[in-house]
C-alpha cells in the first residue's frame, strides 16, 4: 500500500509558489489492532497474549527511559530530554519551569522499510485545522466537559497556530455570548497534532471548542477548524 500525501503552501520559504508535503494518515492503530494483525500472521496464538506481550514491553521501555536510560532498538531509538532555560549554571531542575519529554526517533528497521516504500500524491482542499478530539485531563472524559482551570489536550492535523498573530488560537465559543480565547500564557503544547493548555475561565453552559489558523503570507486567510462535539460547563 503506498505512502499517501498531499502537497500545501510553504509557509517557511519566502517563494509564495514553494509547495511542503503532508502525508495522509489512513488510519490510527492501536494495541488491539496490532495485536489481531500479529495473530493473523501466526506470531502470536491469541489477541489477548500478543496485547500482552506488547503492553509489557511498552511498560518496560517507558520504565527504562523514565530512569534515565536510552533505549535503542531496530524499531526506534528513544531517551529522555529536558526542555527549559536554567538561570545559571548551579540552576537545578523545577518542575514549574522545565519540562522533561521523551524524544522518539525511527531506527534502522523503520528507515529500512521506508527505503522500499511507494508513494501516491492526492489532492486535497485548502489547509485547514482539523480538531478530532477534545481530551479532559482532569476527569479523562472525550468529547465531553471542560474543566475550567484545568488541563485539556486537543488531538487532530493542522493544530499548530502562531501565538504571535491575533486571530490564531483556541476559542471557546457559548451558545450565547462571546468567544473566550485561551491565553498565550496557557499553551504547554503546541504540534501539528497536539494542543495541551490550561483551559481558562468558563461560566456554566455549552461550548464549540475552535482552532483558528492564519495561512499565507502575501494574502494571509485565517482558516477555522471546529470540534463537531458540543462540551459542557457543569
């Protein structure tokens, strides 16, 4: 099956007709689907054994990267990595400051498979945020409640707005009333697949939850992407 993608505007260089590549993710796999996948191919002789299997060793990896190792593999190479300025050099980690992630880069086997891959360009419409999922840290429901002052995490394509341009941004749009911006200050996290902040102050009722984009630079549009579930302020 080849590798899908699809062609958009550049907005890096400064030639307006520079093109960047997008690869179209035909699906999400999870455990469950790779373990069915491991059984049809006789490596495993239940679903349930190789989930097993794959979520021990997801839980030693992560054991092993969270006590400082780095973990080295044909699949991929992975260690720890701490984000955030240190004021000088007796400065020592603080959580209210740093960060620590793990950083994940595809090994030999990947690069090797990839190698050998084929390749279909498709056309698509306009770029634009697509919002998949609305994730409540504090309660772990989807699609569902806001927590206000909480923890949320936005998961799609398209997500990474410019803080610095003063349409683009995550709304909170009522039924009635005005749209709430989360501020600049709230952003944690900001991918073309992930938005995590601090939700800010929400009175009670229903909301749409939008992600606002500005593309191009010659003739900039902002472009809106809104989650299709309608979230709730108890």
């Amino acid at each position: 099956m080849p590798i899908r993608y699809y062609l958009q505007p550049n907005p890096v260089t400064p030639d307006p007709n520079d093109q960047t590549a997008r690869v179209e993710v035909l699906a999400k796999l999870t455990v469950a689907d790779l373990a069915a996948e491991l059984v049809n191919r006789g490596v495993a002789t239940s679903r349930a054994q190789a989930a097993a299997v794959i979520e021990g060793y997801e839980s030693l990896v992560a054991e092993k990267i969270a006590d400082g190792y780095g973990v080295n593999t044909p699949l991929f190479n992975a260690r720890a990595a701490i984000h955030g300025v240190f004021t000088n050099p007796t400065d020592t980690y603080d959580p209210s400051r740093h960060t620590v992630r793990g950083n994940l880069n595809g090994g030999t086997l990947v690069a090797e498979k990839l190698a050998t891959a084929t390749f279909e360009k498709i056309v698509r419409g306009e770029p634009a945020p697509l919002l998949v999922s609305f994730i409540n840290k504090n309660t772990g429901g989807i699609n569902a409640t806001i927590t206000p002052g909480g923890i949320a995490q936005i998961v799609g394509e398209e997500l990474k707005f410019d803080p610095a341009k003063a349409a683009d941004g995550i709304y909170f749009v009522p039924t009635t009333g005005s749209a709430v911006k989360v501020p600049t200050a709230n952003l944690a996290t900001r991918t073309e697949g992930e938005l995590m902040f601090l939700t800010p102050a929400l009175t009670a009722g229903s909301y749409h939850v939008e992600v606002r984009r500005t593309y191009g630079t010659a003739t900039p549009v902002v472009r809106t992407g809104e989650l299709s579930a309608v979230l709730t302020v108890a």
